[in-house]
C-alpha cells in the first residue's frame, strides 16, 4: 500500500480536493482533524498548557480554547514549535494505526496542511500540493473561518511557499477556478494506482 500526502496552503482547497479522492474509493486521513481532537483530550491539553505555560482550556468546558491557542502561537514561532512538538508525533502514531486497518488498499491519502513543515512527507511515498492564486485562498479563508486578513497573512507566514511546496511535491492540482478538477484528480488517481 502506497501512503501519499494531500497538502497545500491554507485555502487552497485541498479538503475539498480529498473528497473527491474518497468518491474514488480512496481512503483519506485528515491530519488536521485529527489533531483537533488529540488537542481536546484533557492529558494532552494539559501537556500544552504546561509547554506554552498558559491555561489552554475553555472556560466553558475541558475542551481548547482554540482561539487563544491560535493567539498564543501564531505570532511567537518558538511557542508553535512547542505546541507541534507535541501533537504532530500523536497525529503521526494515529496515522500509523489508520493505515494498519486500510492495508488492502492500493494507495491511502494523508491530507495536512503543513505536511512539509512538520517533515511527515518523509514517512510517505508521494505528495499532491494544491495550488490557488493568494487572493483567492484569502476569500475562501475568511468567509470559511469568519476571520479577517490580517490573521490569514500570519498563518499564511508560518506555512511554507507554494514555490517550496511545489519543489518538494510528485503532482500538482490547480484549483485556480480556470482548471478543470476532475480530469487533474483522475490523472493523478491513475498514475497513484498504477506505480
């Protein structure tokens, strides 16, 4: 079974890019959902708190308070560090246990957002990067996450360029509104199937 990564910048598309994979009988693990909820149980929020030296729970509840966790990292490159120091190796172990029930698959699909900051791209054995022109990965951002484009430009900052992304990546998908997707998704799902 071969293991690819799905990635690209924040509003690329790439989630939506992975559903149609999955309507191509893919299986797709979504690493940053996965880590969301790792985030959430109390013994790794406690592990964060301590790291980041903040209280990280909602006031509400034992959940994280994702917004002050954003707050907290975003802007502080050592403090982000902490934090994925300590969820990306939990997410990598889930990873691990998924692909161990998904064997009989021909290839599996790891779909992340930073699987090239994080060095996960190491563990696979091809990339897909997802491109978008900025302006238009700003729109999709803000309307999806209610957020304005001040904060966007600073996750954006901490992601690697797409000229990076694109060094480090097998195939390519234009989500350009220009490119038709379907036909770029099923060229890449034949030559995936037939490696």
């Amino acid at each position: 079974m071969k293991k690819i990564g799905l990635t690209g910048g924040i509003g690329s598309g790439k989630s939506y890019i992975a559903k149609i994979f999955e309507a191509l009988a893919v299986p797709v693990f979504y690493a940053d959902d996965e880590a969301k909820k790792i985030l959430n149980k109390p013994e790794v929020l406690n592990e964060v708190s301590k790291a980041l030296n903040e209280n990280v729970f909602d006031a509400h509840s034992n959940l994280a308070d994702r917004k002050k966790i954003a707050s907290l990292v975003f802007n502080a490159p050592e403090k982000l560090k902490l934090l994925n120091q300590i969820i990306h190796p939990k997410v990598e172990f889930a990873f691990k246990s998924w692909c161990a029930i998904n064997t009989t698959k021909k290839y599996v699909i790891k779909e992340a957002a930073i699987l090239f900051e994080s060095e996960a791209y190491l563990n696979l054995d091809g990339v897909i990067c997802v491109l978008a022109p900025i302006d238009l990965r700003l729109k999709r951002v803000a309307e999806r996450d209610q957020i304005d484009e001040k904060e966007i430009a600073q996750r954006i900052k901490n992601q690697w360029t797409d000229e990076q992304r694109i060094a480090q990546s097998n195939w390519l998908i234009n989500n350009d509104l220009q490119h038709e997707l379907l036909s770029q998704v099923l060229l890449i799902h034949h030559k995936i199937s037939t490696l």
